[in-house]
C-alpha cells in the first residue's frame, strides 16, 4: 500500500527511481536522485 500525501498546492510529484516525493518540479527532475518523475495528483484510469 502507498503511503498518504496531502497536497494543498494540487501538484505532487514523486521519483520513478528512488520514489521521493516533492511539491515542486525542477527541470533537473528528482531533487534527491536526478531521475526523471510524475506527476501523481491527477487521477488516471487503470
């Protein structure tokens, strides 16, 4: 099961590679691995 984040800003964006989540995206992507990340506050149909 994935761990809760509440996100006020309605952005929440976390790491393909070491799963780091952060309110902010930055051009060189994940702030604590520089992998690339998602967006996961917009809901997706599975």
């Amino acid at each position: 099961m994935r761990p809760q984040a509440n996100a006020d800003s309605g952005e929440l964006y976390e790491c393909f590679n070491c799963g780091a989540r952060t309110e902010q995206l930055q051009a060189a992507g994940c702030p604590e691995c520089g992998g690339q990340v998602r967006n996961i506050a917009s809901e997706r149909d599975l």
